[in-house]
C-alpha cells in the first residue's frame, strides 16, 4: 500500500527522464543494519550485504528482486540471561518489488523502493571450545598435539514468515563508467512469532546494466 502510493507521488516527477532501452541492471550493496522493534533488545546492530537483479522498463521503473543478508551480535546481558559464552543472530530476506526513480538535481536522482516476499531469523547461542588433535609441522619437523578451536551451538532459533520493505535513497550516474552509486535506507519487516523482525538497514552500493534489448 505504502509502495503504491509512494509511486504514484513520484511518477510525475519522473517523466522529465530521458528514455532509456528495457536492460537487466545488477547491483550490490552493503552497510549496517539496526534492529528494532521487538528483536532491538535481543540483537545488536549489525552489518548487511545485499545483491539485487533488476529489470528496468524504462529511465524510471525498474522491478527489482533483491536477496539480503545480515548479521548481528546478541548482548552480553542476554548471554547471561541464558548462561551462554556467546551467540549471534543472522536474518535472510528475499524480496521482489518495484525501484521509482525520480529527478533531484542535474546529477543526482532520488528513488523510491519496495517488496514483498521471505524473510528467515535465526539466533544461535555459542561456545568456543578447544581440541588438541596430533599433526606434523613438515617446515620445523614438529611432531605433537596441536590447539583446534570449535564453535559448539548450544542453542538455536529460527522463525520464517512474509514480510516486506520499504524506502528510498539518491543515486549519483556515471556516465563515463556506465554505474551508478547509490546510498539507500530501508525498512525491513516480517511478522515472525512471538516476536516480529524488524529492521533499518543503511546501505552503499553500486548499480550497473548487464544486458539490454530493444524496447
């Protein structure tokens, strides 16, 4: 609903955009993420990595299939809470939704971004442990038990559910390179039980064609 209005809002401002061939566009970004809602006191932020494959139609519609990847740190007082040396969180998402583009100056231009689809939280609870094992140092001749540290899972957590994002950015066009780059904020939600996943990732990326066609 909030996407859909946010497109009809900029497509006006849109129109002034030159034409542009129907291309497939690659981008990849990456940034920190903040969790918020009911997971913001059981992670920390993080960082996020996202790879999008898009389909642009024209100079300022493009649907935008995005794959994202976050990993954030559990606090120290949740660690103690559940007796645990140390733990991490990871959230998968995989979205597809529509990218508005819109003029802001000669140079730079503004987008408006959204999408619908999966979104996977997992928190795991961890331990390092040491095991010795025998080995042979062919270099030095050294012949005896060697430290190997290994992370045990004492616990773990997973919710999937439906959920979406919404948000925007400015991109900066290269000409001279044929890229674009961009920074964007998001706003990432899924309704998991018993508590939602919710977040704000902040990203830097780059953008670029890989294929065109006539229109």
């Amino acid at each position: 609903m909030i996407v859909s209005l946010v497109s009809l809002v900029v497509c006006g401002a849109a129109a002034p955009l030159h034409a542009a061939p129907r291309q497939w566009t690659v981008e990849f970004s990456a940034g920190a993420a903040a969790p918020t809602s009911d997971i913001s006191s059981r992670l920390l932020t993080g960082w996020d990595v996202d790879v999008g494959l898009g389909y642009q139609l024209n100079s300022w519609f493009t649907l935008l299939g995005d794959f994202g990847f976050t990993g954030m740190g559990v606090p120290a007082n949740v660690l103690q809470e559940f007796g645990a040396p140390d733990g991490h969180g990871h959230i998968l998402s995989l979205t597809i939704g529509p990218e508005v583009r819109f003029p802001l100056t000669s140079h730079l231009q503004g987008f408006a971004v959204g999408g619908v689809g999966w979104i996977r939280r997992n928190i795991a609870l961890t331990a390092t442990t040491i095991q010795y094992v025998d080995s042979y140092d062919p270099f030095y001749g050294d012949l005896g038990p060697q430290p190997l540290a290994n992370v045990q899972v004492l616990s773990s957590t997973t919710r999937t559910a439906f959920g979406g994002d919404f948000g925007g950015g400015v991109s900066l066009p290269l000409a001279a390179l044929g890229v674009d780059l961009f920074v964007a904020v998001r706003y990432d939600y899924a309704r998991t039980a018993p508590r939602v996943t919710a977040m704000v990732p902040v990203m830097f990326g780059v953008r670029w064609p890989v294929s065109s066609m006539k229109p």
